[in-house]
C-alpha cells in the first residue's frame, strides 16, 4: 500500500521575479529641479509687480545723474573695457565651447557628457540672442532718452502703454545679457551636482549684475531692465537643458 507524504503547513508556490524598478532609467521632465518653474513665475510676478506699481528705476537711477549727465559717461571702464572687452570673452568662451561640442568622441560612456556640453553651446548662443530680440521689438526707452534725464520721453513704466514717439528698444538689457548668458555652464552640473551648479550660478547673476550696473551709470538702461535680461538668460538656459534632456535622454537620474 503506498502512503503519500505527510505535508505540515500550506504548499508554497514559487513566485515570478518582479523587475527591479529602480534599475529603469527615469523619463526627464520638463519641470527642472521640482520647483524651478514656479520659481520662475514668481519671480516674473514679482519683477512686474515691484517695477510696474512702484518707481523703483527712477529712485535707483537718480544717483547716476548729475550735473546733466550720467557719472559713468567716457568712463573707460564701463564703455570699453566692460561693453567691448568682456563681450569679447564670453564670444571667445562660445567659441571654446561649441569646438568641444563639434570635437567631443561619440561613443556611448561620454553620451551624457556630450549632451551636456551641447547644452552648454545652444544656451550660450540662444540667451543673448532671445534677449536681444525682445530688445528689438521693445518699445521702453532708455533712462537717457527720458525728459527726467535730458532727453524727451515722459517717465513710464511696466503697465502703461510707452508714448508713440518713445525711441524704445532699450528693454530688457542687451549687454548685461553677455554676463547672465554664462548661466550657460551651469547645465554642467545641474541636476548632477547641486553646490556647484549653485556657485556657478552666483557667479554668472553676479557677472550679469556688474555689466548692467555700468549700464546704469551711462544711462542706458535701468535695474528692471537688468533683472529681466537675467530672467529671459536663465529660462531659455532651463528651456534648453529640459528640452535635450526629453529628445536625449541618459542614464543619469535628474534632480
């Protein structure tokens, strides 16, 4: 007579491997670092709020003018070494750039290096270049064409409309844009290394600040048109980082 084997306790069945998800590479999207976007319109809220209901450019213009004439006219300074020269460099730094991006090897391990330097590339040419095109379309004048500082155009500012016979073109500011486009290099470490992708940032808002500021002490722009040259720079810095980030994606987790 055969006897069955005695069995203690329910028969457990093997189960099937799950995959591991965390080995999946994470699909980019285009909302950088969580919260950067909502940073970015408040930051546009606050710029038209503060600049558009308060004289805050004419307050912080007026030290500038004395005696009829702006303190930084014929500075060699502000109109040579900081409008010609430093715009020079950051051309000559374009340049270094894209012969990385045109020289770079093509093999898989350097793909993630190699879109971050083209990154690098389009941001340096596509910043400037936006600002300057808002530029061109502006109709905002220059302090030095308002009535207030020698020239013929009544104050104005962010909400009510320019008066017909504004010179514009003056808004936001072009050559502080040379400065805010070196936001560029920090598409190197965004998302990989947060610190130094911060004090690169510093640096490039710091460099953008000073070539605005001896723009302001010729008279031609004010500090809104600074802050929002520094505003256009950095989002289409964002833009493009995001939008290579969605058409060539990496293995590198975002953060």
């Amino acid at each position: 007579m055969m006897h069955l084997p005695v069995t203690h306790g329910p028969v457990l069945m093997p189960h099937p491997t799950l995959p591991d998800l965390s080995q999946i590479p994470k699909r980019p999207t285009v909302l950088p670092w969580g919260g950067a976007w909502l940073g970015m319109h408040a930051c546009a809220l606050m710029l038209t709020l503060l600049f558009g209901l308060l004289p805050l450019d004419i307050w912080l213009q007026d030290p500038h003018y004395k005696a009829g004439s702006f303190v930084g006219a014929g500075n060699w300074w502000v109109e040579v070494f900081s409008h010609r020269w430093v715009k020079w460099m950051v051309l000559v730094s374009a340049v270094v750039v894209w012969l990385r991006v045109f020289t770079s090897p093509r093999w898989p391990a350097d793909r993630s290096v190699n879109r971050r330097w083209l990154a690098v590339g389009i941001a340096l040419v596509l910043a400037p270049a936006s600002v300057a095109t808002l530029k061109h379309f502006s109709t905002k004048p220059c302090p030095w064409d308002l009535t207030r500082y020698g020239g013929s155009i009544a104050e104005t500012t962010i909400f009510p409309f320019t008066p017909v016979n504004a010179v514009g073109q003056c808004f936001p500011a072009g050559h502080a844009s040379t400065g805010f486009a070196l936001f560029a290099f920090v598409l190197l470490w965004r998302g990989r290394n947060p610190r130094m992708a911060r004090w690169v940032w510093s640096l490039a808002f710091v460099a953008g600040l000073l070539l605005g500021w001896g723009q302001q002490l010729r008279g031609a722009h004010f500090l809104s048109h600074t802050l929002w040259s520094a505003w256009v720079c950095w989002a289409v810095c964002l833009l493009v980082d995001d939008t290579l980030g969605r058409f060539m994606p990496t293995s590198e987790a975002r953060s």
